[in-house]
C-alpha cells in the first residue's frame, strides 16, 4: 500500500483518531485512547508516533493536520481561540514541536466568543468541512456530543454560538449519580415524553431528574424507559434554551449516530427541517481544508 | 461513664452515624464511613458493634433507633414506605434481624407520594423531630442536603414533598465534570449572581454550567467565584421550580452549615422569612419520638 501524503488527526480529550489519506481518499485509520487527558506535552509526539510510524516514508515529510483538544493550553501546543465573527478557518495553522523529521504537524484553532463567554475546540474543523462542503450555506448548525453547540453561520463566518452541558451531564447522571440504579436500555416513547416535559418546563430539570429515580423505587418503571426519559430530558432542556438558534430555521445537524438521530428525532416533533450530515466525514473535509491553508512548501507534490 | 438508655442512628449511604442518650441526652457519638451504599445486608450489624459495642450493658438489652437508607431494600431490613398523606412517624417500626442479644433494633420507615413520584428516606426523621419541638406546626419545611426536599405539613401531616436533584449535581459538576478545572472555593458575590440567573432563567441551566468554564477560560475568573455561581444557578433553578412551595409562605429550614445557609441567603434575596434548625438536633428529636412508638416492654426503664 503506498504511503499517505497527508494524515488527518482528531485529538480529543479521550481519545485520539488518526487517518492518512491520498487527497480526499482515506488509506489508513487507527485509534486510541490517548487522549489530551492523559498525556503531558511530551507524550503526544510519541502516541502520534505509535498509531502512524508504519505509514511514514523517509523520502519526504508528511503533514500532520490535527483539530480538537491537542491545540489547547494542555495539550501539544496551544492554538490560541480566534475571536468571531470570523470563518470557522482561516487564522494561521500552529506549529507543533516535533523531533522526528518525517513529520509536519499543524494545529487547528478553536474559536471563542466574549458575550456570553463561550468557546470551541474541534467543531470549527467540522464546520469548516460542512462549508467547504455545502459553498454559501446560510443556517443554523446543531452538533451534539459531550457539550453540545448550536452554530448561527452567515456569509462563510461563525456569527455566533453556545455551547450546552448536555452530553457531559447525561453521562455523569446515568453512569455516577443515584439514577444509574434506574436508566439501562432505551425506549423510543421513554425519549418522546422526556423531550416534551423537558421542553415545556425545563426549569423542573432538578426535580424531574430525581422523579426517574422514584418512579424506577415505586412504580417498577422499566430502565429502559428511565434511560430514555433522561436523555429526553435534557435534550428537551436543552432545546427549549437553544429556540432562538432553530425558531423558524433548518438545521443542519453534524454528529454521529444514536446522538445525532436522538436529536433530530426531538427536532422533529417541533416540526424542524433538519439535514443530517456525518461528524467524522466533516471532520476529514475540514481537516482537509486546513491543509490548503499550509504554505506551498509543506504540501509534497503527490498528486 | 453510665451507659446509654437507647442509641440513635443515623445511617446514610455513605456515612453512619451514632449517638448514645440518656433520655434526651447525649452522652456519647461516633461516625464512620461505613455507609449502606459499602455494605452487604450482613455487614449491618457489625458495623454499628464497630462504633457502639463498648457502650453496652451486658444487664439489658439497649433500644437503637435507626433512620436512613439503612431502610432501603439494599439495607439492613427494608422498612417499606408509607403512603402520604400521613404524619412523618407512626406507621410500625420495623425490627431489624441481630445476633447481639444486648440489641433491639428498629428501623423508621420512609415515605412516598405518588404524583408526582417520589421518596423520602431519613427527613421524614427530621421532619417527625421538628414537629415534635413545634407542635401544631404548618407550613413548609425545606431540607437541603445531596437530595433536597420540599415539604408541606399541614395538621401534623407530610401532605406533599418534592426532591431535587441539587446537591448531588452539584457535587458530580465541580468534582468530576469539565468544570472542576473553573472552580474551587467560595465567594458570596458570585453566589448571588448564579441564584438571581438561576432564578431568572432557570430553563437556560445546561448553557449557563458552560459559560462557567467560559469564563474561567477567557476572563481567567476567579474559581471561587466559578464554584459559588455554581452553586447559585443550581439552588436559583431549584427555587424557582420550587416556587409553589415557598410562594407567600414561612419556610423552616432543616440542614447543616454551609449548605443551610446559602440556601438562607437565597431565599433572603426573594424576601421569603426563613427560621433554621439544625439537622442533626432535628434527627435526634425525631428518633426519641420513634422511640416513643416502641412497646413498653422495649423500654427498659432507666429513667
């Protein structure tokens, strides 16, 4: 198999995912559980190294091209967040330190907001793919994950955006709080009717939380049901905070499944157009789009 | 020192706590971690020997009072919820299984309402010692705690309750979420500002918990003042789904510093007057009025 003339690099906090390519055409792809989390600056060359030495020519220099965690204050070197409005690319590609020659290694930066302060580490590459992808869209993008974002896009730039604590709480409410002896499974009409309550009265969060717990104790409710409503509920919560995001709006969704279908069927029933569109194809495509932002010289002429 | 007449327990999921009296007295305490979330059915009674053992007369069998999860279906013996509307004590008793002759033990059941679903296990102690010390008391009752409760008495009865899942959030946020790296400490004016958001927008909760992290990435803000916003949006949510509670009543607290007191501030600003009564106290008060319900022939007469 011949080598990759570039590799593509999602580096997160858990987890690290690697794939080298010919043009837009993916070779190779490997993965670990070398997260940002876990690693000091000096571990990342070598837990880059142990997923792609094998696919290195000692002929020329391959660029690495890395979105995510690995760009922040932690992480390999940090990729300051450029301020919006501005296109989800474009800022300069930062330079990561590396002792193998074999590698070029740039990283993309996130983006931030000052009013309300919030910030974005590795969706920029995605929404840049979806651009690069879909020229001139207009819109509202929605990707869900472990903190969610909803993305007002206009004019090629991110106008504004916000992220939600959503996925994160989910995953310590069902797996670490007293709920995880009543939510396993799923169950579709479970969803449904957490979406809606989450919906209309978002603010009885706290108590609904706890009244799966006491529903699970009294009335034998299934866990599959449990699990579900959760979800429901805060996605509904999360929905009816984001409603000026997708009033009136289509949303474009960049995620990956259950996820990703779990909101678009809660946008559904609130009569949402919603396109869905892969995380990891966006991902490859913006990733892609950053290297056309490298200088000529660090772009070996394969093609 | 004379032995105790009866031993009082407060057993929780992670702690368990004991108190030896003489009647209303308290001549001797000790507490360990060995809550009942660590401890097989079997593990029950050694556990409280480990705390209590040298405090027992060979010369008569020692009454303890239990409250708790120590109740629940994974406890020592499951003392099965009492339907509200009724008063917090006075269903039976139930006696817990012993090898140590020298002990009777008896657990005090908790209570569930239907709609909307929920529990109490171990407040309905408190409440029942509150009472006691306030006869002929109506009103609301708050009980902040892991999982706080709203509680409506009214002619000597619990008439509805609702629990929130705040304090258990909150320990799950600033402990184990991404927001343990933006907070640490404490700072009142912080605390007030996360209660009137909370309270004011309560729907917005999920963006809110970002914007903490945000902020503490962009701004460098103050993790004390990242952890008390914390804080205040959960119990400012929390108030305002709580608010046919409060709403144009007295509240009686019943907790333990600094929790009770925060929540005291909170309602302060919503000028809703507030007494508080120290939960333990209240604990003790209500397990010598379970006492009460014990036949005679437990009683061993030492007064």
């Amino acid at each position: 198999m011949s080598a990759p003339d570039w590799i593509a690099v999602d580096w997160g906090t858990s987890h690290l995912r690697v794939w080298g390519l010919q043009g837009d055409r993916v070779l190779r792809q490997a993965a670990s559980d070398q997260g940002m989390g876990q690693l000091a600056r000096e571990g990342f060359e070598p837990a880059l190294l142990a997923l792609v030495a094998d696919w290195l020519s000692d002929a020329q220099v391959t660029p690495v091209l890395v979105c995510g965690m690995a760009g922040s204050r932690q992480g390999w070197v940090e990729a300051p967040y450029r301020a919006i409005p501005c296109p989800p690319l474009g800022g300069a590609l930062v330079q990561a330190p590396c002792r193998d020659l074999r590698l070029s290694v740039h990283v993309v930066p996130g983006l931030k907001q000052h009013r309300p302060a919030d910030v974005i580490r590795g969706e920029e590459t995605q929404i840049a793919g979806f651009l690069a992808q879909n020229p001139g869209w207009d819109g509202v993008l929605c990707l869900p994950g472990t903190h969610s974002k909803w993305v007002h896009v206009s004019a090629g730039e991110v106008v504004s955006f916000q992220t939600f604590l959503t996925g994160e709480m989910f995953a310590l409410l069902s797996e670490r709080s007293v709920l995880r002896h009543s939510v396993s499974g799923w169950d579709d009409t479970g969803f449904t009717e957490g979406v809606a309550q989450g919906m209309e009265r978002p603010e009885r969060l706290l108590a609904r939380l706890f009244s799966i717990r006491a529903e699970g104790l009294l009335q034998a409710r299934d866990p599959a049901s449990g699990r579900a409503r959760l979800s429901g509920l805060l996605i509904g919560a999360e929905l009816a905070a984001a409603k000026p995001y997708w009033l009136g709006q289509r949303v474009a969704m960049i995620g990956a499944a259950p996820l990703a279908q779990h909101y678009a069927q809660a946008l559904g029933t609130l009569s949402v157009p919603v396109t869905c569109h892969d995380a990891t194809e966006m991902t490859l495509a913006g990733l892609a789009a950053a290297r056309a932002l490298l200088p000529q010289t660090e772009r070996p002429c394969v093609n």
